[in-house]
C-alpha cells in the first residue's frame, strides 16, 4: 500500500468518527459534521525535519539514527533531494485536501546530528519550508549539532540561513562520562562552539544526559556549573534510559556496566532544579529550563506558566501543548488533531518510496477518546501550565495527591493540577491517578 493512500485511509477514519476536532474541510464548510480547519484547531503548527546521519552511534542512543552510506537520496550529500520531494509532496496532500494550514510557529531539525549535512543543503531545506508552507515572523528555527560541528563558518551560515536556534548535545563536562556514552566531542571544544554561535547572533541551548552508569553526583554538578558558566539560554536535562537493543543496555546485562540507580537520578533532577532555579532559570517542562531575560518577572510565587518567556522552546511547547506537526524525514512522526502517523524507517526505503512520489507513511492511527484523554493529562501534566480543564471525577482525586506532595495546594484550591518537584519525579504515577487507573 502506498504511503499517501495509507494517509488517506487515516484521514477517512478520522472523518468518519466525527470527532469533535478532526481535521479535513476547509474553513466555512457547511457540513454539520465536517471537521475544523488547522488555522482554528491549534494555535501553533510546528514542523519536525529528520536527519539521520550520525559519524558514530552512540552506545545509549535508540534513535533512527545511521553512520551508513545507503546510497542516492539516503547519504549525507544527498538526502536534503529527498526532504525537498517529501516537502513537496506533504504540501500537495494538505491542498487537495483543501487543508489551511497558519504559517509555521516553529521549525526544527533533529536527528542524528543534523550539521553534518552541508550548510547549502541545510538553507535548500528551510528554503523550500519556507515557500511551501511559509514560516511565521519571529518563528524558532532550531537545530541539533554536535559541539565539534560547529565552525565559525558553520555557525555563520546557519544564521544566514534562516536559523535562530541551536541546540548543542552537550551531555556532560566529565571526560569519563563522555567515554561511557560513546560521545565523541571533548568537553574543551564545547566554549568554541557557544562562542562561535553567539558571535553568529544564534541561541544557545544545551543538552544534558544524568544518571550515566558511573557518573557520581559531584560529576552532575560539574556538568551542571559548566552549563552555567557558558551562560546558555535553554537548558534540557533528560535522565538516561537504556533502552534493549543498545549497546549499553548489553553492557550492562553482562555486567560490564552497572545498573542505573533511581534514587540517584532523583537526587541528580532535584540537584539541576536547584541550581538552574538559583541561576535565574525556570522550568517549563519536566525536562526543560528557560533562562529568565532582564526584564522578566514571573507572575507569581507558585510554579508560574513559563511559556511566555524568550527563552522557552517553541518546538517543545508544540509537542507538551498538543498542538500540530508534520515530520518530514525517516522515521518521523507526525500528528494533526486526533490523525498520527509515522514515517519509513530506513533511509534507503524512506528515499525509494519518495522518489515514486509517495509520502513515506509507514503507519498510522487514530486516536480514539480514551486516548485524547490520556494524553490531555499526561502531557498537560509535564508542563509548568499543567492541567488547568479537569473532569468532575478528576477533580475529586486532586486533595489525595495534593496530600502525597505531588500538586500544588494553591492551584488544587483552583481546580487545576500543577506538579510539585516531587511530583515531577513521578509524573506517570500521578497521571494514571488523576484518570483513576
């Protein structure tokens, strides 16, 4: 089956639902049941471009990521042919489908490590985003880059380019950290980097990995003061997960590594809370800091909705927020109202099946009530916001978790849910509470 015929059939599903936010109609249908358009549905619509190339992979790393050479439009020259095709072919579905889609709020290229591709082909790419859907005015524009990509030249035409943001896959300042995660940049190249896109007039995010098997909690600190020193603007902290089917996770089963602690990665997220917090940062996702700019004031003493300062990412809220995006690339997923959907995952068939002109759906689903639900807390629950809507059920289950330390009294008292620290260490316990598992 064709990946634009499987897309369709999504689409049909969903219309047939009749859900009250499917998408499908243009705006002012007259159909009782039709479905809303995208310029109504969501305040926001991002778009996500995959990049799959990695020099090496990383023994933690369970991307979709690649080191091979998988031939024309699947190697580091010549994939950006391959986005342009699929651009072109996402833009075709979304007008025959009499679809309106707002100019992007956000861009972002992920992967792999997106800078390896050459900055022409990179600017190829925004250029086609940028005729074929159009891109907001003071949109993000963000990419992924290992520290020792960056180049002054590389950080100059990212900026010439159209990008505004880059976020630096940093993980740790410890040497022997760096080793056991296979990352291949030295800590000492991380200041040129920043300073190179700071010269480019770019910001500067930087990505942190704690709980490395081995990484004591004085090392996490290291980490987390040389983060300071470097005066970013964004701060992601994710705790390390060894996925089956790395080469960590075999590492570690034959004992060759130890075990990931819990209680120490606890201690390692309320350590980074701490000292981000001191250092004039706010958290607006579990895993994400904003660093606050002269002039902004938060809106009060409880746990505030960050989502109005400079140096939140977008791209993130789009995901937390639940509103609207296209993946464009191998293995990338995509989500517009209750319709999602995911992309080939090899290089070499994803660039085969967009050569025939067919978007390189995978699979997809529709998500039924149940599963909207779910995630309206589950995700709300991540974010400083939180769930500000609750159910009448819901509601009554607010004062035992409260009780626990894991809400906010304050905004229980409101009706809402918010997470405490402590209920941020437990997001997923909370979440299934709130829906009454």
């Amino acid at each position: 089956m064709g990946g634009t015929l499987r897309l369709e059939q999504l689409f049909s599903t969903a219309d047939k639902g009749r859900f009250p936010d499917k998408i499908g109609a243009s705006p002012g249908s007259s159909r009782r049941d039709s479905p809303v358009s995208l310029t109504t549905l969501k305040p926001g619509f991002a778009l996500y471009i995959h990049v799959p190339f990695c020099r090496v992979r990383c023994g933690y790393c369970d991307f979709n990521t690649y080191v091979n050479d998988f031939g024309s439009g699947a190697n580091r020259e010549s994939y950006h042919q391959s986005a342009l095709k699929e651009i072109r072919l996402a833009t075709s579905f979304l007008r025959e489908r009499n679809l309106t889609i707002p100019p992007l709020s956000s861009v972002y290229f992920g992967g792999g490590t997106p800078t390896l591709l050459p900055s022409k082909a990179l600017r190829m790419i925004l250029e086609e985003v940028r005729s074929a859907w159009g891109i907001a005015a003071g949109a993000e524009v963000s990419i992924e880059a290992n520290p020792d990509t960056i180049t002054e030249q590389v950080a100059q035409d990212l900026a010439a380019s159209g990008f505004t943001r880059v976020s630096l896959g940093m993980q740790s300042a410890v040497p022997k950290v760096l080793a056991t995660l296979d990352r291949t940049h030295s800590p000492k190249n991380l200041p040129n980097a920043v300073a190179a896109l700071r010269r480019a007039g770019l910001a500067v995010s930087l990505d942190l990995i704690y709980g490395t098997p081995g990484e004591s909690l004085a090392d996490w600190e290291t980490s987390l003061q040389e983060a300071l020193r470097l005066e970013a603007d964004h701060i992601s902290a994710y705790s390390l997960v060894i996925e089956p089917g790395t080469k960590m996770h075999a590492l570690v089963k034959r004992g060759k590594l130890p075990p990931i602690n819990p209680d120490s990665q606890a201690e390692k997220y309320e350590m980074a809370d701490a000292l981000l917090a001191e250092a004039g940062f706010v958290w607006y996702e579990i895993s994400n800091w904003a660093r606050l700019k002269e002039g902004e004031n938060l809106p009060s003493p409880t746990i505030p909705d960050a989502t109005y300062l400079t140096n939140v990412s977008r791209h993130n809220l789009a995901y937390w927020r639940d509103w609207n995006w296209w993946g464009i690339g191998p293995g990338a997923h995509s989500h517009l109202g209750q319709v999602r959907w995911w992309n080939q995952k090899h290089p070499r068939t994803y660039a085969e099946q967009v050569s025939a002109g067919q978007l390189p759906v995978e699979d997809g689903e529709v998500l039924d009530k149940s599963g909207r639900e779910l995630e309206r807390i589950m995700l709300g629950l991540r974010t400083a916001a939180g769930v500000k809507s609750l159910t009448a059920a819901e509601k009554t289950r607010l004062a035992g978790l409260v009780a626990s330390g894991y809400l906010q009294e304050e905004a229980a008292a409101r009706g809402e849910a918010i997470l405490t620290l402590r209920g941020r260490l437990m997001a997923d316990y909370v979440t299934g509470q709130l829906l009454g598992w």
